[in-house]
C-alpha cells in the first residue's frame, strides 16, 4: 500500500515529454507569473507564484567565515588558507588536543547523561572559567562578586552581554577599536547597542596609536563601555604594554567607563593562562566593575562546540545575583539553555591537576608552533625581499595573527587569485594556519602583492 503510493506520486509515472528535468522556458507572456512552454508534443502552462521572500536580497558573504567557503571551492593544490582563525598541525590538519580526548573518554566511562542543563549552564564549568580567568584565590571569587553563565562561545557570550547593555543601559554607547575583529560591530547592531570606534592601530608605525587611544576613551561620554581585547588583539596582533594597560585602567575609572573584555586566546598569545589574564587581573584588583566574555575555542581547540562564558564583575554579591538572574532570563527565550559536551570538557580538563597540566604543555606547543612560523616567515622575508624594507613589525605582533599591510583590495585579491592564498580583505593572515614549510612560497606571494600591486 505504501509503496504503491510513493510510485505513484514519483515522477518516473509522467509522461517523458513533460518530466520537469526536460521542460524548457519559452518566452514569458504578459503576465510575468505565468510562463509558456512549448514542447513537441505538449504545451502547458505554469503558473510560478510570486514568492514572499521576493523582498529578501542576497547577503554578502562573511569576510571571515566566507574566505574559508571560497578557500574550499579553490582546486589548485598550493592553496592556504590564512583567512579563519583556526590552529592546524604542521601537516596543515584540524588538531583535536589529546587532553580533549582524554576528557571525551572519561565522560564516556562516567556515563555522563545529556538531561538539559541549567539556564546558566553547567555549575563546574562556571566555577572553572571564573577562576581560570581571576585566579581561583582572587576576592571577586571568593566574595561571589562574579556573575558568571555559559554562554555560545566568545560570540554568544559576547552577545549576552550585548543584550544586557541594551536593556539596563538604554543608549550607552559601545567603544571599539579600530580595527577589530570582523564581528563585533554585527553583534552589537544585532542587539541594536550604539557603536563607535577609538583609535588602535597606526598604519604608520605599524603599531599602538596609544595617544588616540587614551584621548578617545577621555572623550567618549561618560558611562560608555569600552571593549578591549584581553590579549593578543584580533587583527592587529598589538597589544598595549603593561605600563599602557594601567594607564588605559586610570582613564576608564576617571570616566566612569565599564570596561568589556574579550578574551578569546587566554593562553594562546603567550603560552600561559596567567600571563594572558593580566589586563583583565589588573581591573578586578581595582575594584571595577566589568564584562569579560570568554571563549574556549582557540585554547583548547573547541571551535565546534561552542563553549565560552559572559562574566560580569560587580561591586558585591548581591548586585551579581541580580544580574545573573538578568543573564537567564536573556538567554532563556534565545536558545534556553546551552550545550553540555564542550562545558564537560572544560570542567573535566581543568578539575584534574594531570589534565589541566597536559592542556597547559598542549597550549604551549600550538602557541610555540605559531612563534615558530612567524620567525620564520619573517626570515623568508627578509632573505627574499631586496627592496630595504623593514619586515620587524610581523616579529612584533602577537598571538594567531599577522596585520601584514596588505589592507588594499588588489593586494589581498593578488593573493588569492594568483598564489591562492585566502585571507581577510583587511591584510590579516592567520599564522596558526600556516606550516614551516609554506613560509617561503607565503614570502613570495606577499613580496608579490605588497611591491608590485597597488
Ligand atoms: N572574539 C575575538 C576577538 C575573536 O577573534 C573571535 C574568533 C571570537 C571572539 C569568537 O570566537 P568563538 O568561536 O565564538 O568563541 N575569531 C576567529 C574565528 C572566526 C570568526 O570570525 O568567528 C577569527 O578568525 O577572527
């Protein structure tokens, strides 16, 4: 009965003449909608309805997300792609840490089940993120001045918070540098948060414009939060000093700023958990009160499973409950509550001294790896490039990425459409996407398109 059905409604059963793969359109007639076809032995009509998505254009592509779409459809076999921040093996392979490995198994041997979690996510993996961030011994811990939840990784958590400025501080505005990474900007247009930028990068010195930093951050209307990357700035891969960050921190607290941290490469930048929490360190021993989104996937390589944490820094424990409660309630209606496998992770990982000390010597082997690449690329370029020009600004630079100064269109197209190297139109290369062996071939494209197109 069933299968008669099926054939029956299968469009082997029409006649061959009008098997839709074989119709071809004739000339539309007057009404735009109803189109003639004429056939050998048939003529039908057709009426296509007008779709309701008529209104709806084609959205760009995702500068990020996007150049891995284009990197994929690419055949010739030198291809790179630099574009997405993602660590690859020297092999330029996906790499899964054994720690993860090892934390997938014990949740296996558990039998760990997969009931909802809370709203705010899993209770270990709260208490881990906070304090891998503070310190475990840190007062704002100790005294439960933190408002912690899981949130969709560093961007669903970045867009919690976006959601909870936009509800309790209706028309406070965001500051962001300029540049920054791609996203940020949708997020808060997303969350119809106000945005404007305060100057980071001087293509001049190829460095901290640290002078308009601190005057736009004095200018912004008091009570303005102000995103900072907590280390390893994403594009630039320049991060203020240790001197710098304190003076940002008195500029903040003079305007009665809040500071919004995102941390999205805690442990990738240097190679140490602690080494890369010191901004954020430096503005919870002052007694602020601040945002810090973070994320798991670079540092443990957990790009998939989508596992970060919003935070917030309050003035006391009572204040932190409130705005927990708020966070809930946000995240409730948007996707009710968040996946348990990559929190488990994260918990498992850090609540075992082995394990935490495996994550801690993989973190420095990727970090490393990345160290290793820039110096080398750097010495391929300056082996290569005859021209005098001063290549030190990629030794600078910090974390996954290098800012090359190849921000003009033709530049980046010239990388891709003649050496197939795939990046971000605004001259960022994601180093952890790069093997020793391609540097020298990566000189040559960059030499390329940085002397010969503009
Ligand atoms: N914040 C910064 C500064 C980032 O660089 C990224 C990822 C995130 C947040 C969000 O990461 P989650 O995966 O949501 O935790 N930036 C990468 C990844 C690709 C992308 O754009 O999402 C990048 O290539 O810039």
């Amino acid at each position: 009965m069933a299968s008669s059905m099926l054939s029956l409604g299968s469009t082997s059963l029409l006649p061959r003449e009008i098997n839709k793969d074989k119709l071809k359109l004739g000339p539309s007639g007057s009404n735009p909608f109803l189109r003639t076809k004429s056939l050998s032995r048939v003529t039908m009509s057709v009426s296509v309805k007008p779709s309701r998505f008529e209104g709806i254009t084609m959205a760009p592509p995702d500068p990020i997300l996007g150049v891995s779409e284009a990197f994929k459809a690419d055949t010739n076999e030198l291809k790179l792609n630099l574009g997405v921040g993602a660590y690859r093996t020297e092999e330029l392979q996906p790499y899964v840490l054994n720690v993860v490995k090892k934390a997938e198994n014990l949740m296996l041997e558990r039998g760990d089940n997969k009931e909802y979690l809370p709203i705010e996510g899993l209770a270990a993996f709260n208490k881990a993120t906070a304090e891998l961030l503070f310190g475990a011994g840190h007062p704002v811990i100790k005294e439960q001045k933190v408002a912690t939840i899981q949130g969709l990784s560093g961007t669903g958590s970045l867009r919690l918070a976006a959601a909870l400025i936009e509800r309790y501080f209706p028309g406070a505005k965001v500051l962001i540098s300029a540049p920054t990474w791609g996203n940020h900007k949708n997020i808060f247009n997303d969350a119809k948060v106000p945005w404007s930028e305060y100057r980071y990068y001087d293509p001049k010195t190829i460095g901290l414009d640290f002078e308009g930093m601190i005057q736009d951050i004095k200018e912004a209307p008091e009570g303005s939060f102000i995103l900072l990357h907590g280390c390893a700035h994403n594009p630039t891969g320049i991060d203020p000093t240790p001197e710098q960050w304190v003076k940002i921190a008195d500029v903040i607290q003079e305007k009665n700023h809040i500071p919004f941290f995102d941390v999205a490469y805690q442990g990738f930048a240097s190679g140490s958990l602690d080494e890369d929490a010191a901004s954020v360190r430096l503005f919870a021993e002052r007694g602020m009160e601040f945002f810090v989104a973070q994320s798991y996937s670079k540092n443990l390589g957990l790009y998939a499973e989508r596992i970060g944490a919003i935070n917030v820094v309050c003035s006391s424990a009572d204040a932190a409950t409130r705005v927990k409660s708020q966070l809930k309630r946000i995240a409730r209606p948007m996707y009710s509550n968040p996946p348990v496998h990559g929190a488990r992770i994260v918990a498992n990982v850090v609540g075992d001294a082995t394990m935490f000390g495996e994550w801690k010597a993989e973190m420095e082997m990727m970090a490393g790896r990345i160290k290793t690449v820039r110096q080398r690329l750097y010495d391929s370029l300056v082996s290569k490039d005859k021209s005098g020009k001063d290549w030190s600004f990629i030794l600078k630079q910090i974390g996954m990425f290098s800012f090359t100064g190849l921000n003009k269109a033709q530049q980046s197209d010239n990388m891709t459409n003649k050496w197939h190297v795939y990046m971000t139109k605004d001259g960022r290369i994601s180093l952890a996407g790069l093997s020793m062996a391609k540097c020298e071939y990566l000189a040559d494209a960059i030499i390329d398109s940085y002397h010969n197109v503009s």
